[in-house]
C-alpha cells in the first residue's frame, strides 16, 4: 500500500489480517477504502457493511448493505446474510414492514435451497424479529427457544450463534425471561470462544 495505495487487494488483505489481529476499527477502514475505490464491487459493499454491523455503526452498515440489495441479490457473489443482517438494522428502527420485506427475500432464496439449514435459520429468525415488532412475542419467543435448542447441533456454526445472540440481544428486557439470556450466552461461549478474534465477534 506504500507503493501503490490505490491498490483495492491490498486493501482487502490488511482488512482480513487486521480482523485477525482483532484490530476492528482499523480494519473498517481498510474496508472503507477498497470500496472507495471500487463501488461497484458487490463482494466489497457486503463485507464493509456487514463488519460495520458488527462494530455496532448501524447509520454505516445499513446504507451498504442496502446497496447490496441494490447491486442485485441474483448475483453469485450475493450473501443471503445480508438479508438478516439488514432485517436486523430495521428491526432497531421499528422498521416492521421492512423486516417483513426481507423475511419474504429469505423465504425466497430458502425455496430455491430447500435442503439448506443455514437458510431457514435465517427465514425463522426474521419471522422472530417481526414477531417482536407486531406484538407476537409470545410466538417469537417460542420459535426463538426452538432455535436455541439447535446450538449443540454440529452444523450449528459461527455464524448462526452470532445471529442467535443478536437476535436475543434485540429482545426487550421486559419482555425477556430471566436467565435463559444468560444460558444461551454461557453455551455458545463454552462452545465458540476459543481465540480473541471470535470472543470479540461474538460480544459485539
């Protein structure tokens, strides 16, 4: 970057190595640049805003992703992910119409990949995060349990413990039973917290 700092790949790479080296705020702004530098690039739009998601800018991450959805959702490079995530950043904004536009996108892309379990997750825990916006935490409560019950699974990944802690994370205090917060967090923990980088991840 020295030599040429206008080089997008290079902005890429450092971006990763300082994800790993849990240096977060640095690495946005590696993201920042390499989208700067290629706006067109969907791939890069995704990753900037999904890492802002996950540094808790949602004024930042929620403009990106959304010209994810923009750039097109039939590309290959497209991460379904990116539907949840900008369901999620609705669902702060009381945005329940918005949240139901992505959950329909999920059921979508789910009935193109019937067999995947990655995509219903996803589908059930936006159904979630309408529910708790349309006065149906009753309901949202009961399917947010049940997917808590597939944290022991064995494809029961990274990701989809993220996406389980943020979305009891969304759930309001009143609303929340006591200590069963708690145990989701001790599990995941007991299971994923195994260097700094997937700690920080999972506490923001």
């Amino acid at each position: 970057l020295q030599a040429n700092p206008t080089m997008a790949d290079a902005h890429d790479l450092l971006g990763r190595i300082l994800v790993e080296q849990c240096e977060f705020d640095a690495a946005l702004g590696e993201y920042r640049a390499a989208v700067d530098l290629t706006p067109g690039c969907l791939l890069r739009v995704q990753h900037a805003g999904a890492l802002a998601f996950y540094q808790g800018r949602s004024d930042e991450a929620l403009p990106w992703l959304e010209r994810t959805l923009a750039m097109g959702v039939q590309s290959k490079l497209f991460d379904a992910l990116t539907l949840l995530l900008v369901a999620m950043l609705r669902h702060e904004r009381g945005d329940a119409a918005g949240v139901a536009a992505m959950g329909e996108q999920l059921r979508q892309f789910r009935e193109r990949y019937p067999e995947s379990k990655r995509l219903r997750r996803f589908e059930r825990t936006a159904n979630v995060l309408h529910g708790l916006l349309v006065s149906r935490a009753e309901a949202a409560l009961a399917e947010l349990r049940d997917l808590g019950t597939q944290a022991g699974d064995g494809d029961f990944d990274l990701e989809a413990a993220n996406m389980l802690i943020a979305t009891w994370a969304r759930v309001p205090d009143a609303l929340r039973p006591p200590g069963e917060f708690e145990a989701i967090l001790e599990r995941v923990a007991l299971r994923y917290c195994t260097s700094r980088a997937i700690t920080e991840v999972l506490t923001a």
